[in-house]
C-alpha cells in the first residue's frame, strides 16, 4: 500500500508496447503475496525486497527478475491540533513513544521494525497495552485523523497529504527505519517482456521526481 500513489502514476507516465495497458491492483503487502504465491494471473508484483526474495526462492517469482524501485521511510503523525512531542533524537523519541496513550502502526515490514526497536529499548512491556495494529490495507495515518491512535508510525508516502494529521517527520538517524520495495514478474506472468520493461522504467533515473514528491527516494 506504501506504494500504490507511485506505482499508479508511474505506470501511467509508461509508454507501453502497442496494444499494452498496465492495471495496477493495490492491496496489503500480506494478501499480495498470499495472491502470488496462490498462482493468480498476476504478470508482476511490488513488494518490500524480502517478500520479493521469498516468492522467487518458492518458485512464486521468476529468478533474476527483482528489480529495486524505491526506498521508503518511516514518518511520524499526530493528529492535526494535538501537541506536536519532540521526536527529533532517538532519546525523545523515546520518550513521547512512553508518553503516548496510543500508538498506531503497520502490519508490514515497517511495523515489524518498529517492534523490533521498542524491544531493544527494553520498552515493549511498558506500551503492549496501548499498541494498536492497523488492519491490512488501512492507513495508519486515518487512524490518527480519527483519533484512534495519538501517535502513529507509517511510510511516509502514506501520510503525505493525508488531511486530518500532522507529520512530525522521519524517524531519528540513529533509529531509521527504511524499506526497499521491489519488483519481480511472477511465475504465472502472460506478458513477461512488457512487465520487465515496465519495471524498468520504474526504476529509472527519469522516475526520481515522482518518487520524491510521493515521500520517496530512489532505491
């Protein structure tokens, strides 16, 4: 989902083959590759790099075919009016992690992530609690605009432009949290050639405005 602004813009900057359209499906991360791997009529597929590694090692992606598209980083938002915490070093970060009732995050690699560093600060006890998983495919940032997280964490292609927040901005160097999301044609593909050509376009350097302008670097 990350994703989806980009890809549907990009694909529609491609100058396909003759008698070529592309129709880009955005869903959750897990059900994509859930639907991959399940062997539907996909002819390629954009995930975080490690999904694409293991849908091509269980045979779901074709071998040699990953192409690198973008990076993405991981934002913090509150809701529009709310105190705006310093999250500006990893220590207050920290420490507005601790003083928030609710925190949001992602089912994907990012959320993961996130996890993995309130357990290294010793804090998952603290804030189990009051942790509150987005459902695949709903943005973290609504869940801020609504009120129902006071702290969220997401790609920030998620949470640009998104009305009802404020981004506070990128997580602390110290603490980044970067994903790569990929490209690779799938096994069960009917128009290979035309999805490598469009994963390449994807990963040009004429791209890197768009991915700019969606939160994004190129990878």
């Amino acid at each position: 989902m990350a994703t989806r602004q980009l890809l549907n813009e990009l694909a529609a900057a491609w100058q396909p083959p003759a008698g070529c359209s592309v129709t880009i499906e955005s869903v959750g991360g897990v059900d994509a590759a859930r639907r991959v791997a399940a062997g539907e009529a996909f002819d390629f597929v954009v995930l975080a790099s490690e999904a694409i590694d293991k849908l091509v090692a269980a045979g779901h992606a074709v071998a040699g075919s990953r192409v690198d598209i973008v990076q993405s980083g991981v934002a913090i938002a509150v809701r529009e009016g709310a105190p705006r915490p310093d999250v500006g070093s990893e220590q207050a970060l920290r420490a507005a992690v601790l003083a928030a009732p609710t925190i949001g995050y992602s089912t994907g690699p990012s959320g993961t992530a996130l996890l993995q560093l309130f357990e290294r600060w010793g804090i998952t006890a603290q804030v189990r609690e009051r942790l509150v998983q987005a459902r695949p495919g709903v943005p973290v940032g609504a869940q801020v605009a609504s009120g129902d997280v006071a702290l969220g964490f997401q790609q920030l292609s998620e949470l640009v432009n998104l009305p009802g927040i404020t981004v506070l901005g990128g997580m602390p160097d110290a603490v980044r949290i970067d994903t790569i999301f990929s490209g690779a044609i799938c096994a069960a593909a009917t128009q290979a050639e035309a999805a490598r050509a469009l994963l390449a376009f994807m990963a040009s350097p004429e791209t890197t405005a768009a991915k700019r302008r969606n939160g994004m670097d190129a990878a």
